[in-house]
C-alpha cells in the first residue's frame, strides 16, 4: 500500500528560542534547541557571524569591568579593569594606567566621563581620573573642596551632577547610601549632600545606578526606586517596586524601549517608566534546572538594536558562558537565542555619533576583549591572536505532525 504524506510549511522561524513549553505545544515559529544562529526579521535563521578580539595582545587578567570615554575634542577611549590593573585602548592592544592604587585583584571598576575626565571607582580603593593622557588618585575628603571623590562601587553621571551609591566612608560600608557632587564639579562634594534609601530593609542594598531621562533609577536587590529634582534643595526619592529589583554587578541598561535588568533567580525585566515586565517566561526553565547560575552574576549590555545578556550556562557538568541575545521587536514578546559566545562582563560603547559597540571581557580566553555583535561578516571565531576557532550553531523546529492530532 502506498504511504501518505502530508505536507505541513513552517514559514517564519521568529518566536526563537522557547525551554518552557513540550515540544508538542511549541508555536510554529519557535524552537526547543537552537545555538548561534541569527534570526531574521522576515523569519529566516542562518549562522551567526564570527567575533573578534580588539587586542591581539592578552592582558595579564580577566577583564573585570569595561566603560567608555568620550570627550568632545574627539577623544575615544574604551577602558578595561583587570587583575590589579586599569588600561585603555583606542584599538588594538592596551596601554595600562601607572599612576593609580592598584585595584583589588578581582574587584569590578565601574566608571563615567564628566567634563571630559573620566573617573573609575572600584569600592575598597580611592577612586582615580584620567583625561586622556594623565591618571591620578583622588582624594575621599568630602568637604566641599576640590580633588575629592568618594570611594564607592556604583557611580553614574546625571542632571549635572555625579551620582556615587553603595559608598565606603571612614573604614565603613554604607550600602544604602547615594551621594550627589556639587553642581557640575565631579571633585567637589559637600559631606550633607546624600540620602540613605531604606536603610537595612529586609537586607536590601544597593546594587546599581542608571539615568533614564528625568530620572535616575537607584537599583537594590529587591526593590527600584527613582530620584527626581534638580539641584539638593529638590532632590526626591520615590519608590517605584519593591517586588524585584537587580543582582549586584549586574549592571542594567538602557535602551529605547527602556531598562532591562536582571532579578534574582527570575532573569531578565524591562522597566519602560511605568511598568516592569517580565521577559524571562521561555527560557525560566534554565534557571529552575540548574543550566543557569548567578554565582558570577549575568551581565547585560544593549546594541545593534538587540540585548546581548552573559551568564554561567552548565550542561553536561561542564559550566562555561554563554551569551543570549532578545530581539523585542520579532513576536508578540520578542526573541530569544542563544550563542556560545565567551563573554563575561559587557558594555555598549559608543562614541559621539556612531552606533554601539558591544564589547565583551572573555572568561576562557583571558585578557581578551571582543566585539560581540553580529557585524563582523565572519564565519569563524577569533580570540586570541589570529586563531580561527569554528562556529557550531544548529536550530531544531517544532514537532511537526502533518496536522494529524495522533502523531505525537
């Protein structure tokens, strides 16, 4: 007897990647397995292109933290912390600062650019400037004179002012505490000038700082909270949840559509200024079963119009890192996929009138920088040197049943 076949087109592949639902239940544009492979708005999927390393040259450490400065004379500088040192690039290799404290070999820096200096803050160490040609220590006196800033783990550039959160003041961690510079004068602080949010709530501390327009959101572990106003006699706190907030060094970003952060065990939100929104839902089993850690925390960035998102993925006992990739604007909730790209802290680095760079500091190749986005027209991975490292990628459809509700 002659078989029959039926013929079933799955036509877009948009709705990527989806861990929660049986294969069985999956919508016809998702897929239960799918790695390194770009999803186009119109629905098709080819392999994702190649990174490549921005310095042939390894720094001695893993990159720890990554900023960007920028002046308005042309200055473009991408800054690195690593082991116990802090170095810069306009491309290729690094050239390390010399006339700083050294850093705490494993610490995170975080850093900003006002008035065409950038400053660095790493917590236990004074904080440091650089203008592009000169590093310096900075001074902790907060009294209003100049050369000072405070030491601190957060810090953020907002409304004129600059923003220090989670501060280390006299041998003592204030992790509730955000302090604001004089008006336009990063050096100066004046020892009246902060608010303590919340002190000691249920164990919640600070854990970030971003700008977002007429605000700046303060992030905890638990809880968001946004200050408005424009000078200290206006300054307000308002608390916007205290039902999720972001894991420490974490690092929300910003975007278009507004900031996403990660929370706890529940992954990725999206806070757009008047509601958070849980985008986690597809890929939450991950979490649940292990194959996604938090114990080096997930790092977020956004560029090239996508959120690139670093974690600690394990499968087959073995825990390297991946990178995920959501697309907001493909399916009703946006796109996932996943990448084995080796990253670890992130950054979009952006120049005055260009788009974003994604860089990310590698874990498995050490002291390697990389441009992470899907640009590169590469169809290889290069790190370190010039070695070619080949990209494995694969995407696994549906179940497809030929309609017949028996075929299962």
């Amino acid at each position: 007897m002659a078989r029959e076949f039926k013929l079933e087109v799955l036509e877009a592949f948009t709705g990527g990647l989806n861990l929660r639902s049986d294969q069985f239940n999956l919508a016809d544009d998702e897929s239960p397995d799918l790695l390194n492979v770009v999803v186009d708005p119109r629905g098709g999927i080819r392999m994702r292109d190649g990174v490549d390393r921005l310095n042939p040259t390894a720094l001695a450490a893993d990159i720890k933290g990554i900023w960007g400065f920028h002046t308005d004379g042309g200055t473009n500088q991408v800054m690195v912390n690593f082991g116990t040192g802090v170095a810069y690039a306009t491309s290729g290799n690094f050239t390390a600062l010399t006339n700083i404290a050294a850093r705490t070999d494993g610490s995170r820096v975080y850093g900003m650019t006002m008035n065409n200096i950038a400053y660095g803050v790493s917590f236990d160490k004074v904080s440091f400037r650089w203008n592009g040609t000169t590093d310096a220590d900075l001074g902790t006196t907060l009294d209003g004179s100049a050369g000072n800033f405070p030491q601190t783990q957060y810090v953020a550039f907002w409304n004129n002012f600059a923003w220090a959160a989670n501060t280390y003041e006299s041998a003592t961690n204030y992790k509730y505490r955000v302090r604001w510079s004089n008006t336009n004068d990063p050096e100066k602080w004046t020892a009246a000038d902060y608010v303590d949010i919340d002190k000691g709530e249920h164990g919640d501390y600070i854990t970030g700082l971003l700008p977002m327009g007429d605000r700046l959101l303060v992030f905890k572990t638990n809880s968001v909270y946004a200050i408005f106003g424009w000078d200290s006699d206006s300054f307000q706190v308002v608390t916007l949840t205290n039902n999720v907030g972001s894991i420490p060094l974490s690092s929300p970003c910003s975007s278009p559509f507004g900031v996403f952060f990660w929370s706890a065990d529940e992954g990725v939100y999206l806070y757009d200024g008047e509601r958070f929104t849980w985008l986690f839902a597809k890929l939450s089993p991950a979490i649940d079963d292990g194959r996604i850690s938090t114990t080096n925390p997930p790092q977020l960035a956004w560029g090239n119009n996508k959120l690139y998102v670093s974690v600690d993925w394990t499968e087959g006992g073995v825990t390297t890192r991946r990178t995920l990739i959501y697309d907001p604007t493909l399916s009703v909730e946006g796109s996932w996929i996943t990448t084995d790209i080796d990253a670890g802290p992130l950054h979009a680095y952006k120049p005055p009138n260009s788009a974003a760079t994604v860089y990310g500091g590698c874990v498995a190749n050490t002291g390697i920088l990389i441009d992470v986005e899907d640009d590169q027209n590469r169809t290889s991975d290069r790190y370190v040197g010039s070695t070619e490292a080949h990209i494995e990628s694969h995407f696994v459809t549906r179940w497809v049943t030929g309609k017949n509700p028996i075929v299962k």
